[in-house]
C-alpha cells in the first residue's frame, strides 16, 4: 500500500499528527488527575484503578507520539488499538449507566470508535513506508 497523489503525503502527515497528538494529550491528563480518574475508573469496578490510569496514560502518550513521529507504528497503532478495544465498552457502558449519564457516556463511546477505526487505519498501513516518519521500526 503506498500513499500517493497530490498532497497524499501531507495529508496523511496532518491525519498522524492529529489523531497522534490528540491521544498523546489526553494520556497526559491521566497524569494530571491520576486521583480523579482512579475514582471514576474504581465506580466502573477496574481493580487497581489508579495503576491502571497510569498504564494507560502510557500507553496514550508513547502510542499517539509514536503514530505522529512514525516511530514503530505497528506497535503504536496495535497498543492504542488494544487500549481502545477493552476499554471503551468497559469505561463507557452507556446501556448500563443511569439515565441522565447515557448521553455523555454514549457520546464518548462514540468517539472511542471512531479513534478504534483510526487505530486500525494506521495499524494497516504500519508496514509501508510513512512520509515524513522518523522511520524507526517502519
């Protein structure tokens, strides 16, 4: 699969730094309310809640750098595809939260799906050669 055509190139380049740094930003916000998240995600029942707000402030930071630097991405693209995959039905389990929570939840599951078909877009295309990519592990 090669990228090409006019501004292809720029193009895909806007689309990694775009969805990589905004799963890059949100990871670092599990950093800056460890507590608060820890709180939300122990109402869900995660065991070991705030180590798992961290883990997966890891996973978002080093995930989404990854995809916006082109820097293993078939790791990048995998762990955010994975992260995404378990806990979007776990963290935003609309049909199962209070009414006046559904909308908010339903909304950020959404979401959550629509950045798991990015995730998968760019684990695709993680084997050919990315423009403008640092290019280690490519």
């Amino acid at each position: 699969m090669a990228i090409e055509g006019p501004l292809a190139a720029e193009a895909f380049l806007a689309a990694r730094l775009l969805f990589g740094l905004v799963l890059a930003f949100t990871g670092l916000n599990h950093f800056t309310d460890v507590e608060g998240m820890a709180g939300y995600a122990a109402s869900k029942g995660i065991p070991a809640p705030a180590f798992g707000v961290v883990a997966t402030g890891v996973i978002l930071v080093a995930g989404g750098l990854g995809i916006a630097a082109g820097v293993f991405p078939i790791v990048a693209a995998g762990a955010l595809a994975v992260f995404l995959l378990v806990t979007t039905p776990v963290m935003h389990n609309f049909w199962a939260v209070p009414e006046d929570q559904q909308q908010s939840e339903m909304t950020s599951f959404l979401k959550n799906v629509g950045l798991l078909g990015g995730a998968l877009v760019f684990l695709a295309l993680g084997g050919s050669a990315w423009p403008y990519a640092v290019g280690i592990g490519l």
